[in-house]
C-alpha cells in the first residue's frame, strides 16, 4: 500500500460510510467487477469525496467512503445500479455485514 491509496479529502467536516464486511466462501462470481463498477460510480455522484478499502485473506473486509453531506450518502444509497449491487452482495457475496456512517469532525496525518 502507498500513500496514494489514501482518499485525499478537503478539510473536515465530511461523512464517512463505514462498510465492514465478511465475504462468503466460494463467492467470487463476478465479485471483483462488480466491486470495481461501485467505485466508478460513486465517484461520479454528487457529493462523493474519496475512498478507501482493504481486505484480508480471510476475507474481511473494510471500505470506507467520504461524502460531502448526508443527503450525498442517501441519494448514492438509493442509486439504481448500487441497489442491485447490494441486493446481489446480500444474496451471494457476504457472509455478514455491518455499516455505519459518521461525521468526520479532525482530521491529520503523519509522519511528516
């Protein structure tokens, strides 16, 4: 990982979405374009401000999307192409999942 895999975000405040997820077993059926395709489009929403992700071998997983406001993070929930995302992820590519979404208030980085 390089610095340049850090979402570059404008001074705080900003809304982050927190996506925790454990992949199911066996379940990379179009998984990774998928993924791909969700990043694309998010970046061409309005209100959507960087992201970051990772997972590990086990198959936990962490992304975390930065959004300029709440009604930016309704409006991407809502987005078409995102919902069939979801229900397909729900339906064959997690074992479990966990969302949160809070405010971003400080914001630093280091070392410098």
């Amino acid at each position: 990982m390089s610095a340049s895999s850090f979402a570059q975000l404008p001074a705080p405040p900003c809304f982050a979405v927190i996506f925790s997820s454990l992949r199911s077993a066996g379940d990379d059926d179009g998984y990774a374009r998928m993924a791909a395709r969700m990043v694309e489009l998010a970046a061409d929403q309005p209100g959507y401000l960087g992201i970051e992700t990772a997972r590990g071998a086990e198959g936990f997983g962490i992304t975390v999307s930065y959004w300029t406001s709440l009604a930016a993070i309704a409006a991407w929930k809502a987005q078409a192409e995102h919902r069939v995302a979801q229900e397909t992820g729900k339906a064959r590519w997690y074992e479990h999942y966990e969302l949160r979404i809070a405010r971003v208030e400080r914001a630093y980085a280091g070392p410098r």
